[in-house]
C-alpha cells in the first residue's frame, strides 16, 4: 500500500485543526504560564484516559476536552489536532519504557540488567492499554511507525554499548556479535512485555519471576559469568 494511502487510512477520522495548513502552528501561550501548563497536563492525562477506553480512531477531541473538564475550544490552543496530542502521548510512554533512572554506583553488571528489565516490564505494566493502541496504529501509521523503530534503534545500541563493554572487561563471551545480541535481547524483552500484559498471558506469568528469568536468559545469551565480589561495581558506566 503506498505510504499516502497508508496515511489517509490511518488517520480518517481525525481532526486537521480548525483552520490553517498541516505546520502552520496557530496556538497561543502554550505553556507560558502555570494555567497554561496545568491545562495542557490536564488534556494530556485525559487524552490517555480517552485513547485507552476508546482507541485512537473512535476518540474524539470533545471526549478528551469533557474528561479534562476543559471547553472544547481550547484544545486548539495546545494542540492541532487530534493526530498531535496522540504522538506527544506516544512520545512520553515510550521514553518512559526505555529511560532508566541512574543505577548506584556499586551496583554489579547483573544488577544492572536486572534493573534495566524490572523497569521496562513495569513501565509496560503500567501503560499496557495504551501500548495496546500505539501498536494498533503504528501498524496503519507511517510516521508514528517510524518514530517507534527509530527509538528501539537507539535503545538497541544503548544494549549493545553496554554488551561491548562486559566482553571488553572479560565478562561476556568475545565470540558473540554484539550489535545481533542486542536486536534479539531488546526484542524479547519488549516481546515478553506484551505478552505479559496484553494477552491472556494462559501461564499465569508474573512481573517478578519474568524479570529474574529474562535476567537469566540474557546473561545466558551472552556468555555472561556470574561476576565475583570483587568485581562488583567495578564497571559504573551506564
């Protein structure tokens, strides 16, 4: 399918903004003030609430403007467009999934990975209704598509960074190729994720016991040895 059509398809029943072309950005004080700011907080969280319950193409911007308790003519003073508060949304749960807070500086290299995992599969948890509708639409979505695959790229190379240096410090098996390690980690992970937390998960997995095994299997995956305790902390790079 050509990607204009793709487009077309994805997004027929949204809302272009009111007046003016695609990039003429026509809002006012977005942000400028503390009402402004809490306003525009105030559609955000019940954007999610409305795209969870509804999806992305059933939500409409009056459903959003109702739960934030907001006329529905102000929503044009923050966003253009229904399309735009959906891709800020998309935006904030996915840097949410991959940004880990600064691990102690004598945390291990497995108490790393086990962070790293522990953070992903709760971050997914606590937003699975709403990844459930960013995968929907990423699939009919060219340039929300785009967007995902451009940031698990970059995670991507933040896994394989971090491969490179336990094989360089003697920690994981030298014969592993790195950059396809760090593809296939990523994967599994975000795979397990929606799994968990998206399906009927039949084998009544649970976030504790997934984190410790996917600990396992990644340091498996690598050739990674358990690491003594006068290594640990030794690497505190992130």
């Amino acid at each position: 399918m050509p990607e204009s059509t793709t487009r077309r398809a994805a997004l027929s029943n949204a809302s272009r903004g009111r007046r003016g072309g695609e990039g003429q950005d026509k809002r006012r004080g977005t942000g400028r003030t503390s009402r402004g700011r809490q306003t525009r907080g105030l559609l955000l969280e019940a954007a999610k609430t409305v795209f969870e319950r509804d999806g992305f193409l059933h939500a409409r911007i009056a459903d959003i403007c109702d739960a934030a308790g907001i006329s529905h003519g102000s929503f044009y003073t923050y966003f253009l467009s229904k399309e735009e508060i959906f891709k800020e949304i998309v935006d904030s749960v996915e840097l949410g999934l991959l940004t880990l807070e600064p691990a102690p500086a004598d945390a291990d290299p497995v108490e790393r990975i086990r962070a790293a995992n522990e953070h992903y599969l709760q971050a997914y948890r606590d937003n699975a209704k709403l990844m459930r509708v960013i995968h929907q639409v990423a699939t009919i979505d060219a340039e929300v598509r785009e967007t995902r695959l451009q940031r698990q790229d970059a995670f991507a190379r933040a896994i394989e960074r971090r491969i490179r240096r336990l094989q360089e410090t003697g920690l994981a098996d030298p014969e592993v190729d790195a950059s396809y390690a760090a593809q296939a980690l990523g994967g599994m992970v975000a795979h397990f994720a929606e799994y968990l937390f998206n399906t009927d998960n039949a084998f009544g997995f649970d976030l504790d016991t997934a984190t410790e095994q996917l600990t396992r299997i990644w340091m498996n995956a690598v050739g990674m040895r358990e690491v003594p305790a006068a290594e640990a902390g030794a690497d505190t790079r992130d």
